[in-house]
C-alpha cells in the first residue's frame, strides 16, 4: 500500500530524512517512532504531497508521489490528521466535517452519514452543533480524525495522534485506531508513544533522519538480544550450578536461590536448563524470562546514530 | 480548475466572515459613511448663501462618483488577508492542502469569498448615495443626475475590477511575504494609484468623463491578467507550509 524507496529530503542542507525504505501492507497499522526532529512529520508531508522530496521514490496504492496527475488522485484516497489539527475555530463540528466531505466530493447522504457515524463512534454527536474553537485539545484531536476519515481513505496518516491527550481520551483514539484496522483501512501512526506503538501497531520503523529498524514489536524487542530467565529456587547449591555449568550458557548469576541465566534463545534453551535442575535436586519455584522491552531497542538505536 | 470547488471554500469563508462580525463590519462601514457624508456636505456647504451653484453639482457629483472605485480597492483587504493567512494562523492550510483541491481552485475561493461582500457593499452604499443625492439635489438641476453613464462605468466596470486588483495584490502580498500584518499592509497599498487618479481628476490633469473611465477601465483589466499570472506563479504550497510562521 506503502512503498518508500531511498526517499530523502532535504531543507537546503539540511538532511531531514535520508534513504527511507520501508512497505507498509494494506490493513496493517504501521507505527512511525523517533525521536523530535527525526524527520516523522516530514516523511508524511512528502507521503501526503504536501511537500516535495528530494530524491528517491514513493508509491501510495499504485501512484507515485512528485508526480502532479498522481498526487491528486493520492490525496482522494488519504485522510490525515496533522501535528496541529488545524480546524475551523469559528465553524461548528458539524460544519467542519460537512467542508471536507464537499471537497472530496461526498453525496450528501455519504457526508450525513459518515459524520453521524464518526461523531457518535468518537463521543461528539451531542456536540455538533458547538463552534470547535471552544473544544478541548482531546476533543478537537478526535475532530481532527473524524475530518481524515469523511471520505472513507483507504489510507489514513496520523501525526502523533495521542500526543496531549488524557489516558482515556488517548484510549478511545487507540480503540478507535483499531476499529478502524477492522475495516481494513491501512494506517501510518506518527508516535513517541512506544507503550501505544507497542499495544497497537503491526510493524514499527524506528526513525532518525535515517531508518533504524524495522519490524514487528516483536522482532525489534528481540533483535537487540540481552534477554534473561530467571529461575527461584527453595535452595541453590553447587550440585546445581555445576550441572547448568555444563549447558555452556550465557553469565549466570546466583542471588538469595534466584538464578539469573543470560540467554540469547529462552524459549529454546528453558528446557534443558530446567530439566539440569531438577536432576540436581533443585525444587524450582518460578521460571520468569525478562525481554527486552521496545524501549530498550528504542534508545539503543536512537543512541547508536548520536 | 473547477469553479465547483472554489465556491465550496468561497461559502465556507463566507459563512466563516459572516460569524466573525469584525470583519464584517470593517467592510461595511467604509461605504455607508461615504454614502452617507457625502449628501451630508452637499446639503450643509453654503448653506447661507443659498448652497451650491447649480452650475457646479455635477463637477462635484462626479468627483465623488470616483469614490466607488476606491472604495472597493480599499474593502477586500481585511477579508482577503484574513481568509489567506488566517488558514495559515490556524494552522487549517495544512489538512486542506492535503484534499484533492489545487492551488487555482483555493485561490480563486478565497478571491470570491472576499469579491462578494466588497461589491455587495460598494453596491448598497452607491445605491445609499444616488438616492440621496438626487433627492437632495433635484430641485435645483432640475433632472435626476443619477444613473448616468459615468456611475454605470464605475460600478459596473471599474468597482469589480478595483475589487479584484486589490485581491490579487492581497493574494499575492499574503503568499509571500510571512506575517499577517505586513501582509494587510501590502494589500491596502493598493487603493494609492485610484487616490492619485482621483487627485489628477480634482486638479484637472484629467478629466473623469466616460471615455477617460473606459480607458482606465481597459488599463486595469489588463493589469487583473498581469496579476492573475502573478499571483498563480507566486502561491507556492511548499513554501507557504513551510516557511510562514
Ligand atoms: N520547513 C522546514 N525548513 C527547514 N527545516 C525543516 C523544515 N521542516 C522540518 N525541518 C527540519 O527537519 C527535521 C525533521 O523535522 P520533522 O518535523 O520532520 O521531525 P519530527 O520527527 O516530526 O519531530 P517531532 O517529533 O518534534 O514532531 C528537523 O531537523 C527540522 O528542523
Ligand atoms: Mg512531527
């Protein structure tokens, strides 16, 4: 749905984003993480035809951003919600998502509905008729994506979508994210957030200037290794730790009958570790394995590039 | 470019302007005082010997005919820089340059959002203004000065044309230049060259009669094209997103 190939841009000689490659599938919720001044808000501007880039490509659906006939027909199937909402502080709710559903052409019946629809999903119905100038940052953020998704995008950018937001109103603009995953819409979430990256997207690219990384959750938690189990015994002796001594594991360290075993595959090497305890005798009481988060691959990577 | 879209932001300005009544209000005004003060001086001035010499009413009625093309070079400034810069103080240019709409169909709405009430109000307050000055001065012509040739080139030739040069200057002004007020400042610019025309009419350097009016009238809507080109070339979305502040 996505496709970015060596996309750069440049502000004269600044470097905003070199050498973006990444795909985001149809349906798929694609978190963009990095620190300020990465280069996210940029990447979607030139995503969105906002701005130009500098060198490289990028495809949205099969048109081909910096080519003048295709950036129209990108925007008709891209809704987004910038940094700054940017609504109409004089119109009413109503009248704001009444605007763009004209500008992309809605029926009126398309645009009635959808804004009823969108209202009551995001909790402002009862306050459509009251101008968005006197709404509060949360409301006017959920606004702000009702607008993005008058015209039923198939793609919709998000540019720090929850930033601001109380941890309920941040909740209900998650929840929503993922209702809209359900209609298989494809979404590109602009995010500091790396708890809200981590609990809703399906692939993560970790940004600075440069991209880092790229994958699931998962595999970005795994790719920086230093992953641990720890196992609680009633009593640690030397039978047992000469038997796991033989397993040629990672360092293993023995704290008040905790043993605490780096490893590089605990799903693979629980097992035998487990099995040398108790026939040392051992009686284990817990088996925990400790990952590392999304966090920890976060800041190695944003640190490596520093 | 479709005519569609831009009145779809023409209307949404519209209604924007008609909520927000300062600015409204500043361009009402301008003409009803006019309108309004002008038969005011015709009927206060030499009261005591008897008013104004019959012979002199229609060098003065057409001097202050002119006023109708200044006016509305004057009028489409606030709203053309509120509509244009005002999306950009918002921070709205964003999400609406990300919908299916170019750069002709924006313009053009906010030109027509900011033609309409200018010209509605140029209008009213002509209409104010012959009223009362026929009224006023028909006893002693003898005939009804207004509507006469000279006032029908002015409003319907050279108070839209005004109108729409005051615009593209506040186009253009406002798409290159980064503040709202050096913007504004730039557009009221406009009204100088009509207050000079005015002044070379008083002083005798020209006269206002039809054929002069056709000639200025031919001179300005060659320079609405020059604009128009201008201010297409100038709007640049990159740059308006980027650098204004
Ligand atoms: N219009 C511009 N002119 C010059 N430099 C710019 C412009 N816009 C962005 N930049 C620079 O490009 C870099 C990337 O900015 P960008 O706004 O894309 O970062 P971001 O990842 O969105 O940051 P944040 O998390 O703060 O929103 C920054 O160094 C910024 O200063
Ligand atoms: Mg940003």
């Amino acid at each position: 749905m996505i496709d970015a190939e060596n996309l750069t841009k440049k502000f004269g000689n600044l470097t905003a984003v070199e050498d973006l490659t990444f795909h985001v599938d149809e349906g798929e919720i694609f978190g963009f993480l990095g620190p300020n001044g990465a280069g996210k808000t940029t990447t979607v501007r030139m995503l969105c035809c906002l701005i130009s880039k500098t060198s490289g490509t990028a495809k949205i659906a099969d048109y081909e951003i910096g080519n003048d006939a295709d950036s129209m027909k990108i925007r008709k199937i891209i809704g987004l919600v910038p940094d700054n909402v940017g609504l109409y502080d004089g119109l009413s709710a109503y009248d704001n998502l009444d605007f763009y559903g004209k500008l992309y052409d809605c029926t009126e019946t398309q645009r009635k509905e959808n804004i009823e629809k969108f209202l009551k999903m995001l909790g402002l119905w009862d306050k459509r008729d009251v101008s968005a100038g006197t709404f509060s940052k949360g409301m006017k953020q959920k606004l702000a994506i009702a607008r993005a998704l008058i015209h039923e995008p198939e793609i919709l950018f998000l540019d720090e979508p929850t930033v601001n937001l109380d941890p309920e109103s941040a909740k209900t603009v998650r929840d929503f994210i993922l209702e809209l995953k359900k209609e298989k819409k494809t979404i590109f979430l602009n995010t500091h957030n790396l708890d809200e990256a981590q609990r809703i997207c399906d692939k993560i690219g970790i940004l600075n200037t440069k991209l880092m990384a790229i994958g699931t959750p998962k595999e970005l938690e795994g790719s920086i290794g230093g992953r641990k189990t720890v196992i609680q015994l009633d009593q640690v002796n030397d039978t047992i730790l000469n038997a796991l001594k033989k397993l040629s594991l990672g360092n293993i360290t023995s704290d008040n009958n905790k043993l605490t075993i780096d490893l590089e595959n605990p799903e693979k090497e629980n097992w035998a570790i487990v099995n040398a305890i108790v026939g040392a005798g051992g009686h284990i009481q817990t088996v925990t394995v400790l990952g590392s988060t999304l966090e920890d691959a976060y800041l190695k990577l944003v640190r490596e590039t520093k | 470019m479709r005519l569609r879209k831009s009145w779809i932001i023409a209307a949404k300005d519209l209604k924007v302007i008609i909520r927000k009544r300062t600015v409204l209000y500043t361009v009402v005004m301008l003409p009803l005082i006019i309108s309004i003060l002008f038969p005011v001086v015709i009927e206060l001035s030499g009261q005591k010997s008897g008013g104004i010499p019959a012979a002199y009413l229609p060098v003065l009625l057409s001097a202050f005919a002119f006023f109708y093309v200044i006016i509305p070079a004057i009028i489409p400034t606030p709203i053309a820089s509120y509509s244009i810069v005002g999306e950009k103080v918002e921070k709205s240019l964003e999400p609406l340059l990300a919908t299916p709409i170019t750069d002709g169909e924006i313009l053009l709405g906010k030109s027509i959002a900011a033609f309409i009430p200018s010209i509605a109000a140029t209008y009213a307050g002509a209409a104010i203004f012959m009223v009362l000055m026929d009224s006023l001065t028909y006893s002693k012509l003898g005939y009804l000065y207004y509507p006469n040739w000279g006032m029908g080139i002015i409003l319907l030739l050279l108070a839209p044309l005004a109108a729409t040069l005051s615009i593209e200057m506040n186009v253009i002004a406002s798409s290159r230049v980064s503040d709202v007020r050096t913007a504004s400042q730039l557009g009221a610019l406009m009204f100088i060259p009509f207050v000079g025309i005015y002044v070379a009419g008083e002083i005798g350097i020209i006269t206002l009669d039809t054929n002069t009016l056709l000639i200025i009238a031919a001179i300005m809507a060659a320079l609405v094209l020059v604009l128009f080109y201008i201010s297409t070339a100038t709007f640049r979305r990159e740059e308006i997103l980027t650098k204004w502040k």
